[in-house]
C-alpha cells in the first residue's frame, strides 16, 4: 500500500494522471484485501473487494465511515480521466484510507494476541 501511494506521488510530480490514480486505486484494493484476509478470504478466492469490504468492515462499523467511503467512491471512477484536481485528491484519500487500514489491522492484530 505505502509503496504504491509513494509511485503514485511520483507519478503525479511526473504529470502522469492516469497512472497516478490506477496506482491510488491499487493501493486501496491492496489495503482492502490484506484486511479481507484477516476475515479468511484469499484474492483466488475471486470475491469482490468493494462488496465485501463494505459489508464486513464498513457496514459492520469496523472502518472509520468517512476514510472508507473514500474506497467505495473511487471504485466508480473512470481512473483514466479524472483530470489533475480529482487525481490529486484520490491520491490523498488513497493515503488515508491506508493509514486507516493499517490502524485496523493493527488493531485487529492486537486483538488477536490477548
């Protein structure tokens, strides 16, 4: 996730819109999966990312509502075409919403050690 968020910010600085926000978007998927992976699900699994994170972290009160619905917006953009604002600003909620799953998941790790 922070890998990507960081190609994701060259990317930008390179002028690169498109790649920007493909890389912004992966971050977040990447992020949603490793939590999805704590709740048993493998990517062979095939299931759908927003779905199931929106039911099993967001719907479930287990994700901070605000930093999650950011995932659940972006899943419906036409990465390719979002002109630099909106690029801009998915990068940064893409930042937030893997901050905020790496909180979680640590959390969750915590949880799990007790």
């Amino acid at each position: 996730g922070e890998r990507l968020i960081f190609e994701a910010s060259l990317a930008l600085e390179a002028g690169k819109l498109a790649e920007t926000a493909q890389m912004s978007y992966k971050a977040m998927v990447s992020a949603a999966d490793g939590l999805l992976s704590t709740q048993g699900l493998l990517i062979s699994n095939r299931y759908d990312t927003v779905a199931e994170f929106r039911s099993r972290f967001l719907e479930a009160g287990r994700f901070f509502v605000g930093v999650g619905e950011y995932f659940i917006k972006a899943s419906g953009y036409d990465l390719a075409s979002l002109g630099s604002e909106k690029t801009r600003r998915l990068l940064e909620e893409a930042n937030l919403f893997v901050e905020e799953a790496q909180v979680v998941y640590g959390r969750m790790a915590g949880a799990a050690t007790k």
